[in-house]
C-alpha cells in the first residue's frame, strides 16, 4: 500500500517536474533565468525517494509530499549551484562545441565533427588518456552503476551505456547538438563512476573524526577548513579546527576568524612553536578528551619537491596514528582549480609521501578548466571529495559526477 502510494505521488511530481522544466523553469524558479535547465536534478529526488520508500519518510519526520518536494528542491539547489560554478568552463566549452555542432547531415560530417570534439575535450584539459577513453573505449554495460546511469537515462533516452561517445553517434547516426552533448555527458559520467570519482567524507569509526587539510600555497587550505567546519557545526557536531600553519603569519588568525565565526573551538600554537606536528598532538588529545566529533587540520602550504618541508608533514601525519589506528579518517589534497592538470603531479607526490584519500578542488567558478577533475580522477582513481563552486560557506560542496557533468556540459 505504501508502495503504491509513494509511486502515486511520486509520479505526478516527476510530470510536474518534467513540464517545469520544458518550460525552463522547475518546482517555482522562473523560466530562462540564464542558467542551464536542471534536466537531470528533479528526477533524481524523485526515482531515489522510491528507493527509499517508507524508513526514509519516517526518519525525516515529515509527510511523504513534503519530503519529495523537498529533496526535488534540494536536487535543483545542488545543480544551480553547479551551474553557476562551472559557467565559464561550460562557456568554454559550449561555445566550442556549438561551432563544431551546427550543421551534421551526413556519416562523413559527424565523423569531422567527432574529430574536432576530440581536439575540444584536450584543450579543456581533459588529458590525452581520458580522451581516448570518452571517445574510443567501450565499456561493459555491466560495469556501469545502474543506480548513476538511469539519472541521465530517464532525461536523456537516446544515451546508451556501454558505449563511448564515437560508438554511439555512428550507430544511433546522431546529428543533432542536443543528442551528442547527451551522449557525451553520459560517457563522462561513466567515466567519473567506474573510476570512484565521488566518495563521502569518510566519519571515523570511533570519534573524533580527523580530517587533515595538504596542499601548496594558495590554494585554499584555510578557507576550506573553516567551511567544512561550519558544515559541520550546523550538521550539530561538536568540532575542533587546529591551525598548524606555524609558517604563515596571518593563517592562524584566520582560523581563528573562522572558528569564531561558526562558533566552533581552535588548538594554536603555543607561543614561539614552530613544531605543526605538537599543536596536532594537542588538538586530537583534546578532542579524545573533551568528547569532539570531529578535529580539522590545517597544515602550512608547501610544494611537493620540498623534501624537508613534506619530511614535516609525514611527521604530523604519524602523530594522528598515535591516537587512531590507520591515522587520520580522511587526508585532502587542496587544490585550486586554475591549476588543471598540474595538479596531477602534486597528486601523484603528496600521495606517495603520506597517502591521500581523495582532493578538494577549490575555485571551479573561477576557472576554465575544470576538465581537469575528470583527467584526475581517471588517472588517480583518486576520489574528489569536496569542491568550491563559490565564496560562500554553502558553496563548499560534495562533489556529485551527475551535477558536475551537467554543469560543466550544459
């Protein structure tokens, strides 16, 4: 009974969504608002609340409308704020795609167009190896993540899985730029999948959960430590940020800033520390302690070929172990988007110095290349565990394959 109840409702959101969004708009938003339309968001709240059923329901507490309608919003909130993120990449791309796309009326002009697109995907900093898969390489339909794949099925019904992007507009004889843009999200959404490009902050199985923050300069370590934090505050979490940053002078007041500004706690450093791996030491003693959930890391900014500098940081990685067996829960590598793919080779160092378990790329609405994240994760089956859409604390985001495709391709 419940079942059918839930199909009932469920079914008469998804045609609201699908008219919503024929017309531009969805669930209330104003039509052509210049942003892309949120095709593949509406219908993922509405086919995983199916999946869910009834224990979803009664652990939201709320009526079975109101929780669709609520995760539909949230869906089209995530695909926004990827949209708006990736707008100069997608503009990027579209426009190159657009010029190449135009006009396709018969085999030898698409094979052109194919070509050309090939060329397009390289240049957006996709890399050489992944562009050879998107475009080349089939793959078995039985690999594909059923639970991933009908996300972009059910909007998109001429994509096939199994099959790279050249396969399938040869056979389905695809012309139109609608049809082949859909084809080749589809592709890059396989390829993020099958490659674990998306994980969940891992929470450790005793607390606290230690996350500890590497990188170079710049790139945005501190910034995405106190956004995490107040993430995680609001989720109701007692945390803990320790500012081991001994190195830059204004990075511990900024922390601190941060800490005051979610009303979370701060480990310094004493006075005339310059050790990052003590002010560690007394940060994860605390929490254990003091009953923290969760302990943020932040570490001074260091490039990768600095042996003495990285020596420090195995040393401040070694120190979690003391308390957790297997260190910390999750060690990120930030990374500002602007880089591309150099951010390859500080992935494959920082790795095989003191392990990662995945990336923060930060900036993505800053840069045009964000092609790069695919080339990362096809390369490194390293996951992307957060990404920065904006400069708001709400735009430090899980990195979603579907959404990210969608924002990036239009």
């Amino acid at each position: 009974m419940m079942e059918d109840k839930l199909a009932f409702i469920c079914g008469g959101i998804a045609s609201q969504a699908r008219r919503k969004l024929r017309d531009g708009g969805c669930f209330g938003l104003p039509p052509n608002r210049g942003r892309v339309r949120p095709r593949t968001a509406t219908v993922v709240a509405v086919f995983d609340f199916l999946k869910q059923g009834q224990k979803a329901v009664e652990e939201s507490g709320q009526s079975i409308v109101d929780y669709v309608k609520k995760r539909a919003e949230e869906d089209i909130a995530k695909v926004n704020a990827f949209n708006d993120g990736l707008q100069k990449s997608r503009e990027r791309l579209a426009q190159d795609l657009s010029a190449i796309l135009g006009s396709i009326t018969t085999d030898a002009e698409l094979e052109e167009a194919l070509e050309n697109i090939e060329e397009v995907l390289i240049t957006s900093d996709l890399g050489m190896d992944t562009v050879d898969i998107v475009m080349d390489v089939s793959c078995s339909l039985s690999r594909i993540p059923q639970k991933k794949w009908w996300q972009l099925k059910v909007t998109h019904p001429s994509m096939t899985p199994g099959q790279d992007l050249r396969a399938e507009a040869t056979k389905e004889r695809l012309r139109t730029e609608e049809d082949i843009k859909a084809t080749l999200k589809g592709t890059l959404v396989r390829v993020l999948n099958e490659k674990g490009g998306s994980a969940p902050l891992s929470v450790g199985s005793e607390a606290p959960t230690v996350v500890v923050f590497v990188g170079a300069n710049g790139m945005g370590k501190t910034t995405t430590v106190g956004k995490l934090g107040t993430r995680y505050k609001k989720e109701g979490k007692k945390v803990l940020l320790a500012a081991c940053d001994t190195f830059r002078a204004a990075a511990v007041e900024q922390l601190a800033t941060w800490a005051d500004r979610a009303e979370v706690d701060i480990v310094k450093p004493l006075e005339g520390a310059k050790n990052p791996s003590s002010t560690a030491f007394r940060a994860v003693k605390k929490a254990q302690e003091e009953g923290y959930d969760v302990v943020i890391i932040d570490t001074s900014g260091r490039l990768h070929t600095n042996h003495n500098l990285m020596g420090e940081l195995r040393k401040l990685v070694s120190v979690v172990k003391k308390f957790k067996e297997g260190g910390a829960d999750e060690t990120l590598l930030v990374v500002d988007a602007s880089i591309g793919r150099n951010a390859m080779s500080q992935a494959v160092n920082f790795r095989e110095e003191i392990g990662l378990t995945g990336l923060a790329v930060t900036k993505l609405d800053g840069t045009a290349r964000a092609g790069f994240v695919v080339s990362v994760v096809n390369d490194l089956q390293l996951p992307i565990k957060l990404v920065g859409v904006g400069e708001k604390v709400e735009d430090l985001r899980d990195f979603e394959p579907e959404f990210f495709v969608e924002g990036l391709v239009g």
